[in-house]
C-alpha cells in the first residue's frame, strides 16, 4: 500500500467502523424504544428456574444485540428485590450466550439482505404511524447498515493483505497474545459494545489481514471488556445488583484469560471449529460462552454466595456527608450559568423520586420500617431542594433577563414542582397504602399483583425516559414520553376494569386488597403524569404540542 494512500485507508477504516458501532447502537434504541415492557415482563416472570431466566436472558439479549442492556435492565430488578442475585445471574450468563448469537447472525452474507432491510426499513419508519412500526423500522434500517458497514471493512482492508508492515503488526500480535487480548478488552469498552468488537476482528480474519491466533487472544477480550462495560456503569448501583454484575465480570473475564492461557501453552488446534479460520474464531466465541453458562448456571447460588461475602453491605450513605448544592449564588450574575445549576438541582430530584419508585414495590412484598423511613427522608429532601430551586430561581428573576431565559426558569420551576409531586405520592400515599396492607395482613391476588408489577414496570421506564429528555432536550424522545403518557391513562382504565370484573367474580384477595390495589395504580398514573410533564415545553418549543393535545406527525 503506497504511503500516499495511508490517509485514506485509515479514514475508511475509521468511517466504517463508526458506522458499525453506531448500526448496533440504534438496533438496540429501537428495540428498546419499541419492546423495552415486553422484555421487562419476560425478565422478571422467567425467574422460576435458572434455565428459564438464562434462556430469556439469552432471547433478550439476541433482540438488544447487547449483553449490557440486558444487565441494566436486570440490576434495576435485582435492585428492588424483585429477582434475587443467583438468578440474575443465570439472565446475564444467558445474555452472553446471546451476544454470541447475535455476532454469528450478523456475519451472514446475504446480498439481497442489505437493500431489503433498508427498503422495508425506511417505509416502516417514514409511513408508520404507530410507535412500534416506526421502531420496527429503524431496527430494519440498523441492520441494513451493520451488513454495509462490514462490507466497507472488507473492502477497506483489501490493500492491506499484501502490505508487509501490516503483515508484520499482525504477526507481532499473534505472538504476543497478551497484548491482543488487551487491546481486544479496551476496544470493546470503548466502543461500549462486544459485539461490534467481535464483529469487527472476525471480519479483519476473514480478509487474511488478522492472524487467527491475535483474533482469537481479541475475541477473548472482547469477552472481558463487554462485562467491563456494566461494571463500569453499575458503580453506584445497589450492592445486589453490583454484586450480580462483579460475578458475572469474574466468570466471563476470569474464563476468557483462562481460555486463553490453555490455548497457548497447550497449542491447542481450532480446526473442529470450522474450515476457515474466520468461521473457528467466531464459533470459538459461541463455544465459549455456551460452555461458561454450561458450567456457571449450576454454580450461580455459590458464587453469589463468595461474591456477598467479599462485598459486604455499604455503610449507609445518610449517616455521611451528603452532595452539595449545585445552586451557586455566585453564578446568579450569569443567568445561562444559573439556569444550569438549578437544572442540575432538578435533575437530582428527578433521581431521588426515580430511586424512591423503584424501591416502593418491596414494601408491598414485605414492610420494612428502615426503608419507610429512608422514603419519608427522601421525600423530605426532595421538598427542601425544591424550596431551594424556588428561591434560587425567583433571586435570578430580580435581574434583567430575556424572554426565553425567564421562560426557562419558569419551565425549571414547574418540573421542580412537579418532581416533588412525584416524590410526595410515593412516600405519602403508596408507601401508606404498602403499611395498611401489612396492618391488615392482606396480599394481592397472583394476578392483582402481577397486573401492578406490569404497571410499575412502564412507569418506571417512562420515568427513566423522562430523566433522559431532562438530560438530552431530545425533541424524539420527549414525544415519546407525551405519547406514554396517553397509553399509560388508558392502561390504567383497563387494568381498574379488570379488577372490577375480579370483585363481580367473588375473588376473596380481590375484595379484601379493593381499594389498595385501586389507589396504587392511580398513584402510579399520576407519578407517570408529574414525570411527563418535563417534555412539554420542549415540545411546546419545538410545536409538536398543540393547546389541546399531541400533534400528528405527517
């Protein structure tokens, strides 16, 4: 390859591979945008037996194209109590073999796939009028362009196969297996992606650019570096859900470096993987996998077990010193300083009453009066900070502003009040309504409760959502967030209708938890209803928010 060249071999390379991490990226938004209840429901109730909840850990993680996502998605469960940490677990060793999947999947070539998938793809989304068709769609479109993007990396990488510099850095790298499975992990973390990762080494084989030995030590790191991601975004999580993500880091990486030490001190052949030495890197993958959730699904109880005991419980974070104010006074000379400080006073309410509905679902299993207590404490702060945010905001009024920094400071008020809101109807009235079920010493029925643990679900994403458009401003999102809160209303109507129609039926829990059940689902609308209200003026500025209702998108 001439050195005249170079430049544009590397922007090719870096072309490519940005579009191949960012094809999975919006895979996954979509179907996270589109089926995100759907696979939350499938997460809890598979947690009946360690082989259900890995097998629908495992089809999760093939419809995310992420392992990550579903650990996220699984820590928020095992957070609240809601699955426990063994069977957690078992989902994320599921999930990896799905991962796997997905990058054997991904590697089809198949020509008339590409404009197929864009075809259908872009129709679904340019003319559907429902969410989950025009979701559906950009999945289509972000597979179309995970086959284009490794097309370019196959053509890109053709000059290279006779370059002998390039031929020299890649044997290098299949003697030095140590430093390719580093680089393997690190690429991995940084493109916070696995699959990409893997997709991209098995494809620089399959070209004879990658010897198969650095392929396989960067296929192994890529292994460790996909869980690295979740350790990595987990670390201020609860302790369970922290413990469930360390036992899966241990044993996914741990079996990587292991893999790879047998390997090269045994030199051990990969030819029963495959006839290529593309096909045997990536069915090594598969392999490997398979057999860790093999070996680690009996073993989950155990090693949660030594997880615990080497991370013991945090010390109460109340009991120290607690964050500082974001309000600076001095900042009030700058008004877009200000503003920005009392957003992020805001946000952190957001986070509180966010933290307080994810625990609430606890108490109705079981009172706990150290975790009643904690609520109240944080309902109290919640109230405090928005006294503060208040004030905050009405010092920065005294001043000169314009008219769209008054009108900011107006919308900042108004979520501040409404996250209050929030934070008040889950330590006031469902936290009241969890301790009279425990004084009366009633339970839900099986299916009352799996109806308001379905509920709690999507408010809680919606609730996620909503912190997310606070964060990003993201018009896309905050209509999404107005739309839920039309479809959580009419939930709400149908599920109150069919607990109606179990009292007519002479259910006895139905009629002694009645009016609980009834309030709960009503505190939930309404948190869903004080949380959606951070999109309107985004909307509003943006008209996509007519005075009455939402506009039609054409």
């Amino acid at each position: 390859m001439e050195n005249a060249n170079i430049p544009m071999f590397f922007l090719h390379i870096a072309g490519a591979a940005a579009l191949l991490i960012w094809s999975v990226r919006l895979v996954r938004t979509g179907v996270e945008r589109a089926f995100s209840m759907p696979l939350r429901r499938w997460l809890r109730w598979s947690s009946r037996s360690r082989f259900l909840a890995a097998g629908s850990g495992m089809s999760t993680a093939i419809l995310l194209q992420s392992s990550t996502a579903v650990a996220l998605l699984v820590s928020n469960f095992v957070a609240r109590g809601t699955i426990t940490v063994a069977v957690g677990l078992a989902i994320l060793l599921g999930a990896d073999v799905g991962s796997a999947i997905v990058a054997q999947l991904l590697l089809l070539r198949q020509t008339f796939l590409l404009p197929l998938l864009l075809l259908v793809g872009v129709v679904m989304f340019l003319r559907g009028h429902q969410r989950r068709i025009r979701q559906t769609g950009r999945i289509l479109i972000g597979l179309a362009l995970i086959f284009a993007s490794l097309a370019m990396i196959r053509e890109a990488t053709t000059p290279l196969v006779d370059s002998q510099g390039a031929a020299n850095v890649m044997a290098y790298l299949a003697r030095d297996t140590v430093t390719a499975f580093v680089i393997g992990a690190v690429f991995a973390w940084v493109v916070h992606s696995s699959v990409a990762a893997v997709l991209l080494f098995v494809t620089l084989v399959s070209q004879g650019l990658l010897p198969p030995e650095a392929a396989v030590a960067m296929v192994l790191g890529a292994n460790m570096g996909g869980t690295f991601i979740a350790f990595m975004l987990t670390l201020t999580a609860e302790i369970d859900s922290r413990r469930m993500i360390v036992a899966n880091f241990a044993l996914r990486g741990g079996g990587a470096i292991i893999l790879l030490a047998l390997l090269s001190r045994l030199e051990l052949t990969l030819s029963w993987l495959g006839s290529t030495p593309a096909q045997q890197v990536i069915n090594l993958h598969l392999v490997f996998n398979i057999g860790l959730a093999l070996l680690a699904l009996p073993l989950t109880g155990l090693v949660t077990r030594l997880v615990s005991k080497l991370m013991p419980p945090r010390l109460d974070p109340s009991a120290g010193i607690g964050p500082a104010s974001a309000l600076d006074p001095a900042a009030l000379a700058n008004p877009e300083r200000a503003l920005t400080c009392a957003a992020r006073e805001v946000m952190h309410m957001g986070e509180i009453a966010e933290a307080m509905l994810r625990a609430v679902p606890a108490l109705f299993v079981q009172w706990d009066d150290v975790l009643a207590t904690r609520m109240a404490a944080d309902e109290k702060l919640s109230n405090k900070t928005l006294m503060e945010v208040k004030l905050y905001l009405a010092k920065l009024n005294q001043g000169v502003l314009s008219d769209e920094t008054s009108t900011r400071a107006m919308d900042l008020s108004s979520n501040a009040a409404n996250l209050s809101a929030a934070a008040e109807m889950i330590s006031r009235n469902m936290v009241a309504l969890a301790r009279n079920m425990d004084h009366e010493g009633v339970r839900f029925s099986e299916q009352g409760w799996k109806e308001i643990s379905d509920f709690h679900d999507r408010v809680l994403a919606n609730v996620q959502l909503a912190l997310s458009v606070m964060m990003t401003q993201n018009p896309d999102e905050a209509r999404e967030l107005v739309e839920e809160k039309d479809d959580i209303r009419a939930l709400e109507q149908r599920l109150q209708r069919a607990h109606l129609m179990r009292l007519h039926e002479g259910s006895g829990e139905s009629i002694e938890t009645s009016n609980i059940h009834q309030e709960t689902l009503r505190a939930l609308k309404q948190v869903n209803t004080s949380f959606a209200t951070v999109a309107t003026p985004i909307l509003s500025e943006t008209g996509d928010l007519l005075s009455s209702r939402l506009a039609h998108r054409r």
